[in-house]
C-alpha cells in the first residue's frame, strides 16, 4: 500500500469522486478530498500532502491563490 499523502481540491463532487477511484485502482488510499480554497489552505498546513491536485476555478479563492 502507498503511504503517499495526495490532496484532491475541486468544487464538483463528482469529479472528486472520479480522481479518487482512478487513484484507488493505481494502489493510493490516503486521500484528502476538499471543495474549496480556504480549507484547502488550513488542511494543507496540518497534513502537508506529498502532492496537491488541484483545480484553479474554486468558488471563494482561485487555486492560483491556493498555491501562494
């Protein structure tokens, strides 16, 4: 089992969904999904992810904003 930790961000729950069980399949399990910029910001500073999917039109701050 992987030990990555991977954090999903996107505002469509089914697109949430959809990476996760693409993940699943390739052997990932410790995953974070968010559906906004600001919890993506405080969840981010307490689990530190190995990597950070992340969609760019959120609906209160951008992901380009997320990623400063």
């Amino acid at each position: 089992m992987n030990r990555y930790k991977i954090m999903l961000v996107d505002d469509e729950p089914d697109i949430l969904d959809l990476l996760e069980k693409a993940l699943n399949i390739e052997g990932f399990y410790n995953i974070t999904k968010i559906d906004n910029g600001i919890s993506t910001v405080i969840t981010c500073k307490e689990i530190q992810p190995d990597i950070i999917i992340l969609d760019v039109m959120l609906p209160d701050i951008d992901g380009y904003e997320v990623c400063k």
